[in-house]
C-alpha cells in the first residue's frame, strides 16, 4: 500500500471533501502549500538519480484545465481526470517524456466537476460516446488512495447514456467488483510478458494476477479489453509475446474469450528516458537501440517502419491463431 514521504497540496484543497479527507488521512506525513500543483520549482530541478525517491510523493490540487481531446481508438476523447503520474516506474513511461521528471502522483480532489462535465457531454450527444478517463494515470492504483473509481463507476453507472472506460497495469480490482457498473465501464488490463514486466515495469501487478483481475472482472459483468503494450522489441521479442500470447489463451477464462478484444501498441521512447534511466536505475536494461529505432520528433523514437510492419503483422497471425473470435481494435 503507497505511503507517500511528503506532500504537497494547494490551499484550494481543503474546500473539497476528498481533499480535507486526504489531508486527515495522511496527518503524520510531512506537508508543504504550494500554489500550483503544475509547477513545483524544488522537484524540477531534483537530479535525475533521485526519479525514485520524486515517485514516493504525492501531490495534491484542483484540475483546471478540462478540456477534451478528440480520439479515434477505443474512446471518443481523451477526458483530464482525477489523477495524474503514478507511483509504478515504468522505464518507457510516456509521462515521463512529456514532464520530464515530474510523472509523480498527482491527485485533483475536483472530481464531482470533472464527472458532472462528462456526464452532460455524454447526455448532448445523440450517441452513445465513450470517454477515456486513465490516459493521464492508472485509475486501479489511485483508487487504492482516494476510492475515486469506486465512486466514479457508480456514479456514471447511474447515467443510461455513454461509456467510461480506462487501461490499468495492476490487479486491485476487488473493490470494484461488487458496483453497480450498469454495464457502462469498459476495462482494459494492459499486459506484457512476464520477463519484461519483471525487468522494465517496475513496481507493477504480476502478468499471473493481472490475467485473474480479468477472469474476476469479467464475472462481474464488466466489458473487457486487453492491451498489449507497449511491445518492446528486445532480443528474442517475438518468442516472449508468442508465449504471452498462448498464456493468455490458457488462462483467461471461457467467458472473457467470448468478446474481449485486443489494443496492440509499440513502443516509443525518449531522450529524456535515457537520461533518467541511466542514473535512477543504472543496472536496468536499455531499451534504446540505434539499429532498431527511427527518430520521431525531437529527442523521441519509435521502431523502423520494416520493423513495425513485420511485428503488426505477427501480432494479427498469432492473435489470429489462439483469438480467432476476437477484435484486434488497432495496432499503432
């Protein structure tokens, strides 16, 4: 369970219920206010060796900025939610690139706002729309903290109108189980082999109980997706992800192999990982590899266009082989 060393918190916080919540719940921690959850000078300027020291703090605000994205996958926008970072350490974190160190939890105790907002967005439109709300977090891990997700499903479960849906890397999900979701939260369990998990995915659920979160999920009545992502093509990569992808067949239960279906997303990585990577965790493996990677804007990179197409079409042989009812939704 995530104990944080020290917090930060905006003033605001404490006119929210969650917030004074938070704020009581973690007394003893040591705290300092500070005006804008965005910009926390002192931690900007940490050395790139103390990454996982930054991942021990929490941070606490008010989401300003609620604006939608529109997107074209799995959702139809990606919607600013009730958290940002997360305390796993992931060496490709995309979080990472974009907020250079800063991809430590953020919590925003506005959720009623954020929610109200979806839910009318949601009720405008003639369709049924599907947001996504963990693009920026992962939902299962925060909820450990706040019982924000709890909350959430069942507050948008009471809507007849729309879809929540998010992706997550840990297996916490018991908590969820018993909500009255109305069959309007898609949940999407993000997956790797096991040795990848083990040696990139630090801090996160085993492969082993992510596959029973979704047989559990799945007896609860949620709709299901699995993403495998991010592909990371080291040495012998189609070897491992054959074998996820047989384990997958083997242990998801009969009825989540009825109609869950597949995201598959390749990796893209950064500079700024690098440097992070070298000094926070010195004895990881690098991920970077010049023969294998193109540039894709300023200081990021993603596999060679040969390369991606031969692993699109490996993924679409072998799901095809062991999932041959089941969607491949994209692969990117």
């Amino acid at each position: 369970m995530f104990r944080p060393t020290y917090i930060y918190y905006e003033e605001k916080v404490k006119d929210y219920e969650l917030g004074k919540q938070l704020l009581e719940k973690y007394k003893d921690v040591p705290k300092k206010i500070i005006d804008n959850h965005n910009n926390i000078e002192e931690l900007r300027t940490k050395q790139n060796s103390e990454f996982p020291k930054l991942k021990q703090l929490l941070i606490l605000g008010t989401r300003k900025t609620h604006k939608y994205v529109e997107n074209h996958k799995v959702s139809d926008y990606l919607v600013p939610y009730t958290s940002s970072g997360c305390t796993a350490m992931c060496l490709y974190c995309y979080l990472v690139c974009n907020y250079n160190k800063c991809s430590y939890l953020r919590l925003f105790v506005n959720r009623e706002e954020m929610l109200d907002k979806i839910i009318k967005t949601a009720n405008k439109s003639e369709k049924d729309l599907t947001f996504e709300i963990g693009s920026n977090s992962d939902l299962v891990l925060e909820n450990t903290i706040t019982g924000n997700l709890e909350w959430t499903i069942e507050e948008f479960g009471k809507n007849n109108k729309g879809f929540i849906t998010f992706p997550t890397k840990f297996a916490f999900v018991d908590p969820l189980l018993k909500l009255n979701h109305n069959n309007r939260t898609i949940i999407r369990m993000s997956v790797n082999p096991q040795e990848i998990i083990s040696k990139v995915e630090f801090g996160t659920s085993k492969l082993n109980d992510r596959i029973e979160a979704t047989n559990k999920l799945k007896k609860a009545g949620y709709k299901l997706g699995i993403l495998i992502a991010p592909v990371i093509m080291v040495d012998g990569w189609k070897d491992l992800y054959k074998n996820l992808i047989e384990e997958l067949e083997q242990k998801l239960s009969d009825e989540v192999k009825k109609d869950v279906f597949f995201e598959i997303i390749f990796m893209t990585y950064s500079y700024v990982h690098t440097k992070i990577n070298e000094e926070a965790f010195p004895n990881a493996i690098n991920l970077y590899n010049k023969e294998n990677m193109t540039g894709r804007g300023r200081g990021k990179y993603m596999y060679k266009q040969d390369l991606r197409k031969d692993g699109e079409q490996f993924f679409r042989e072998e799901l095809g082989k062991h999932f041959p009812n089941n969607k491949i939704i994209y692969i990117v």
